[in-house]
C-alpha cells in the first residue's frame, strides 16, 4: 500500500501539468469548504429576497468586470516575451480604470432609473463602479499570475478570500445597516486584489520601464480580436449564463431570484473548486504546445474525459435527491433552491467540463465564431426565460427552457470546436 502511494506521489512530481492543476485545486478546494460551511449560517441570517440583492449587484459588477479590460488581460498568456505580457497587464489596468470612470458618469446620468433596478437601495448604485474596478484589476492579476505559474500564491489567496467574505458577511448582519453579504464581499474583493498586487510587487514582476508607446502600439495591434469579438463574446456568455437572476427580479420577484442564486452558487462550486483551476493550467500548457506546433487533441481528450469522470456522482446526487439535500443543509425555505437545481444539474455538467472547450478560442484566434455562438446563446435563452412567463406563468417553466436551450448550445460548440482542432492538426501534419 505504501509502496503504491509512494509510486502516486513520484508520478505526480514529474507530471507538472498535473501537478500545477491540484495547486491551484487544493487552495480552490479549502476555499470552496470555507463558504459551503457558511452558507447554512448566511441563509438563516439573510432572507430570498435579500440574496436576489446581493446576486444582481454582483452579478451586474461581473459582468462588466470582465469586459472592463476589453478582455486583453487574456492575451496575457501568449506572448513569448514577459515585456509583452508586462505591457498587456498595463494596457488591461488603465482601460479597467477608463471603463469603471465612463460607469460612474452613466450611473450619474440615469441616477433613477439604476436606483428604481435596485430598489431603491441607492448606495448600491454608487458602489457599483468601484466594484468593476476592483473585479476588473483582481482578474487581471489572476492572468499575469498564472503566466508566472504562481499557482501555489493563487491558491493561498483564494483560500484568504473565503475565509474573510464569509466573516465580513457575517458580522456585517449585525454591525452595519447595509445590506452585509454585499458589503462583506465588496471588502474582500479589495483584500484579494491587494494580496495579489503586493505579491507581484515583492517578486517584481510589474516593470513599468516596458510600458512604452511603441510597443503598447505593437500590442493593442496584435490582439485586435480580442476587444473586436472576445470582449462582446464574454459581455454576452455573462449576460446569459445570469439571465435568470437578472429577468426573474423584474418577471417575478427578487425572492425568486434568490432561490435562484443560492442554486447557482452552490452548483457553481464543484466549477470553482475543478474547472476553473483546470482552465487555467490548460490554457497555458496548450497555449504553449500550440506554439511548438504540437497536437493538442491528446491533452483536450484527456482533460474533458478526467472531468466528466470527475462530475458523474455528484451529478446523480443531486438530479435524484436535490430538494432534500437543499431542505436539509439551509432550511425547509430553501427547497424550491433545490428543485431548481434538480432541473438545471444536466447544464451544470456541461459547464464543469467546458473549461478546455472555452480556451480553444483564444488559442485558434478563434474570437469570431466565439461571439456568434454568444449571439445564438443570449438570444435562445432570453426567448425561452420569457416564453415560460408568457406561456406558463411559471418561473419552473422558464428554468426547464432555459436549461434545454443552454444543453443544445453546449453540444454546438463542442462540437464545432472539435472539428477545429481536426482541422489544425491536418495542417500541422
């Protein structure tokens, strides 16, 4: 038995891909114990209503957030030169900085009607902006750190940011008349960004030396896709994945989309814990292969193929026995949570195991494509949201539709990336 292990670990020490996946998994997985331990305690502290709040500020904050660098922050990854990656986190920084800026001057313009969205909770409003900055500057340093392979600094740091939303969402319920899980999560958004930032300082990887005209020209050229196709593909592909929370306020109520939400959130941590952290090493090791002019095939097949392996039992779990699982860990309130996530668990399969899938873009200049498959995907989801409203009157009926849409839309693109690779790998031999 020790004999075996002992062959475990050796193999593990040599296979470095593997090894920076489980890095960044081990810091993703405390983290992810961290919040699922809270959850029961926040959901006895907070009402439906008050999670559907806090769900679509962040959820608005993501979704600007992750365009405000016009999505050059994932170009990060691909230059050979560390200048040009060096000068990719600073171009990505300043346009994060114009975005949140342009914000706060619509936010001044429209003052009533975003006051009105988020009922009348008006220091929400004001707060929004500087949630895209800091949302917006963590993801940057999040894509400069895996360029470094940081992965073990990257998983301390999501552990950190657990452990303290959870305590300033907490303690918030009781010392601020604000709404505390916005509050406590606005503040540890700022405490991971200033984690990340004074890492990178102490390693003096930012040299600002390199930020020149020319070669900010040079660059800004040479990614043009990325803000021309892949920053419209990710506003749209958030707009989507979170079209329920933010149509079900408005068609039904904010209680809903708080069932909603807490579904989301605790099948999103699987993702979080496996998928995201797969992401990652992938894009760089493919990122790298493609370069070299190897076949990727072989590494895709193998990652999607662990994946699935990976999902296969918690996915029975919940399709069979949802509801009482959500009844039993967060209170009878919440098993309309758990009947959502019966229902909406086939979608969530195809999302753990899309990580590879989601790279392949950036990897095949494939932007393009990426923003009409977006296009196909926001369109069809919003008609079928809106067609179990009209249709049914029933926000299951717009969760049965929105899940039937998303599945068809996964296998697309799967599909359609596939016969990419094939194509690659021809012309490569």
């Amino acid at each position: 038995m020790n004999r075996k292990m002992n062959n475990l670990i050796q193999k593990l020490k040599q296979n470095s891909y593997l090894l920076q996946i489980l890095t960044l998994m081990t810091g993703t997985l405390m983290a992810q114990v961290v919040l699922l331990a809270f959850i029961p305690i926040l959901t006895r502290l907070y009402t439906p209503t008050e999670f559907g709040n806090y769900s679509l500020f962040f959820i608005l904050s993501t979704i600007i957030g992750s365009v405000s660098s016009l999505r050059y922050e994932q170009a990060i990854m691909l230059p050979k030169s560390d200048r040009d990656a060096q000068v990719l986190l600073f171009i990505s920084a300043l346009l994060t900085i114009g975005i949140s800026l342009i914000l706060s001057m619509v936010l001044i313009l429209f003052y009533d009607f975003f006051l009105d969205y988020f009922n009348n909770l008006s220091y929400l409003v004001w707060l929004l902006p500087f949630s895209v900055l800091v949302t917006g500057l963590v993801q940057i340093f999040n894509s400069y750190s895996t360029r470094n392979k940081f992965y073990k600094k990257m998983a301390e740091v999501k552990v950190i940011e657990s452990i303290t939303t959870v305590g300033t969402q907490g303690i918030s319920r009781y010392f601020l008349a604000l709404d505390g899980l916005i509050v406590g999560k606005f503040l540890s958004n700022i405490y991971t960004l200033y984690l990340l930032g004074a890492y990178h300082l102490k390693k003096q990887t930012l040299q600002l030396k390199y930020f020149t005209k020319r070669r900010a020209k040079a660059n800004l050229k040479r990614h043009e896709n990325f803000p021309k196709y892949f920053a419209m593909a990710t506003f749209l592909n958030s707009i989507s994945q979170n079209i329920p929370i933010l149509l079900f306020t408005t068609l039904f109520s904010p209680a809903v989309a708080g069932f909603y939400a807490l579904t989301h959130r605790i099948l999103q941590a699987p993702i979080q814990l496996v998928a995201n952290s797969t992401r990652s090493v992938f894009y760089q090791k493919a990122s790298q292969m493609y370069a070299n002019r190897e076949d990727i095939r072989p590494l895709y097949l193998s990652t999607t193929k662990g994946l699935i392996k990976l999902f296969i039992i918690p996915f029975f779990i919940i399709l069979l026995f949802g509801e009482e699982i959500f009844s039993l860990l967060f209170g009878e309130e919440w098993a309309t949570s758990g009947m959502i996530a019966q229902i909406t668990i086939v979608w969530f399969f195809f999302i753990f195991i899309n990580p590879p899938v989601t790279v392949m873009y950036n990897i095949f200049n494939q932007q393009k494509a990426q923003l009409i498959f977006q296009i196909m995907g926001l369109s069809t989801r919003t008609l079928a949201i809106y067609a179990g409203f009209y249709i049914f009157n029933s926000y299951i009926s717009s969760i049965i539709l929105f899940t039937v849409v998303s599945v068809i839309h996964n296998l697309l693109i799967f599909g359609y990336i596939y016969k990419i690779m094939q194509k690659i790998y021809l012309k490569i031999i």
